[in-house]
C-alpha cells in the first residue's frame, strides 16, 4: 500500500504542468456548450437539448471505442448505471438552470459539486476531512447562501434551486466515476453509458413538451451543444491524464470566467457586486477543496480526488 501510494505521487510530481493548460480548452468548450444551451432554450425544449446532448456523444462514444477497439460492455454495471443516472439528471438541472439565470451564476451553481463531493465522502464512506477542508466547505457554503439570498429575482429562484441540485448530483456521479477508475473502466465506457442514459432520459421529456424542426436556427445549436461537450470532455480527460492533477483541477474553475465574459458580451448580463463576491468565495471553496484534499499524508494511501470534472455537463 504504502508503496502504491509512493509511485502514485512520483507519477503526478513527474507529469509536465503544460499538459495541464488542457483544462483552459476544455473550460471555454464547457462554457461554450452552456452558450449554445441558452441560445437554443428560446427555441426547443430543455428535454430536446438533453435529448440531442446525449445522441451526439453516444455517436463519439461509439466511434472513439470501435476505432479504439475498447468493448462498451461492462461488468461493473450498477456503478456505471448508477453515475449515468446521476450525471443525466445533474446535466438536466443544469441546463434548466442555465435556460433561467445567467449564465455566469448557473455554471457556479454547478461548480459547486466538489464541496458536496467532500460532504458526500464523510456521510457515506467515512472519510475524514481535516480542518482546512472544512473551513473550505464553509467557505464554500458562504457563497452560496450569499448568491442565492440577495442577488436573485422571485422568478429565478426555481433554477436557483435546479443549478444548485445540479451540482449536489454531480457530487454522486463524480465519487462513482472515482470508484469506476479504480476498477480500471476506460473513459470511453463511462461517457458510453453516460451518454445513453441521457438519451432515455431526454427522450420521453422531449415528448412530452413536444419536438420542434430542426432547421438552419436550431441545427447548428444543437450540433454546438453536443460537438462542445463532447470535445470538452476528452481535452478534460487529456488534462487530467496528462497533466498535474491538482493544477487540472483548478484550472477547471476557469469555466465560471468563460461563462462570465460570453454573458456580458452576448447578453449584456450584469451582475451585482454582493454576486461577484458570492461567486469569488464558491471558487475560492472549491479550490480550497482541492488543495487540501490534494496534499500529501502520512495517513493516507493516496490524494482523494474532488474535482470538479464536467462528466456530466
């Protein structure tokens, strides 16, 4: 064990902090997506954006492990049905939340997964989390109270409560993402059935709300929502791979940047200066987080990793 934990470290202190830089690229696709979502929330449904979400990267999914020749079936079944569901219903909050609130506070709300990732470690596994990782929590959880309380409207509050639950359900599908890589599941299986639970999921809610044409207004919104997420997730993984995790990590928080400035360019969004703050101490919370869950123990047989990885989004 002990040297397991040694060789592990050795490998992230010897990875290059350029390979990193990825995460940059994958946080302005991530931002990107959630572009293209508030686009097309006037014009379809959110269960047709979830809809064609999931198709698309079933699509990638399919074409990535047949070249690849990586097999989609898999034996740990319920861990990959259980974060599929998960990160289904966490990707539908989310773009409800974005089709509400601005863009900049829908994607906070939803970075806001690695905090719930900790709490969710000590409820269910028993984790112990240390004095800086609480204080991060709370810190975390300032921001939150501080965003929703004083910066939204009455009409805003239902996607509040989506964007916030899209991240307390992302904190379920990332610890069994967590799980899947120690049973060693290949990236592409886990997108696979992510993917396609996402398309049973959309589709009946499509239905029921009823499909429009997709025609030169829609087409290249829905292809942005899917190529965007799709492409965002293998320049994740490349990071995370690749890359110093903890660094990877922070970086992902770039995405609450992105996501900032295309809501002041494309929308003329504004936000109060008590937001910015709220915002400042959610990412300050998380990469807290990060940092005091990342460093090095004597006790501990490796660095538990609560980051925010967009699986779901």
């Amino acid at each position: 064990m002990r040297a397991a934990m040694v060789q592990s470290l050795l490998l992230q202190r010897n990875k290059p902090p350029m390979q990193s830089l990825w995460m940059i690229v994958a946080s302005l696709l991530f931002a990107s997506m959630g572009v293209c979502v508030k686009l097309g929330a006037g014009l379809l449904s959110i269960g047709e954006l979830v809809l064609y979400r999931g198709a698309i990267g079933l699509l990638i999914a399919l074409f990535i492990g047949k070249t690849l020749r990586i097999p989609l079936r898999t034996t740990a079944w319920r861990l990959q049905l259980t974060r599929a569901i998960a990160g289904s219903l966490a990707l539908l909050c989310y773009f409800y939340a974005i089709s509400i609130l601005p863009l900049a506070t829908a994607v906070t709300l939803n970075y806001t997964s690695p905090i719930f990732v900790a709490l969710l470690l000590l409820l269910r596994y028993g984790e112990r989390l240390r004095w800086p990782v609480l204080a991060s929590l709370l810190l975390g959880f300032a921001g939150v109270v501080l965003l929703l309380k004083p910066t939204l409207q009455a009409d805003q509050w239902l996607g509040a409560v989506a964007g916030l639950g899209s991240g307390l359900i992302a904190s379920i599908a990332y610890v069994n993402v967590r799980e899947l890589g120690r049973l060693g599941e290949p990236e592409v299986r886990t997108v696979f059935w992510f993917s396609g639970a996402t398309v049973l999921l959309g589709l009946p809610w499509a239905a029921a709300q009823g499909f429009h044409a997709v025609d030169a207004s829609t087409l290249p919104i829905l292809l942005g929502v899917g190529i965007f997420g799709g492409a965002a997730q293998f320049a994740m993984t490349r990071a995370y791979r690749l890359g110093k995790t903890i660094v990877s990590a922070n970086l992902a928080y770039t995405t609450v940047v992105f996501s900032s400035l295309f809501g002041v360019l494309l929308w003329d969004e504004t936000l109060p200066l008590t937001a910015w703050l709220a915002i400042g101490l959610i990412v300050s919370g998380g990469v807290a987080v990060s940092l005091t869950t990342h460093a090095p123990s004597a006790q501990t047989a490796a660095p538990t990793p609560l980051t925010p990885s967009r699986q779901g989004d």
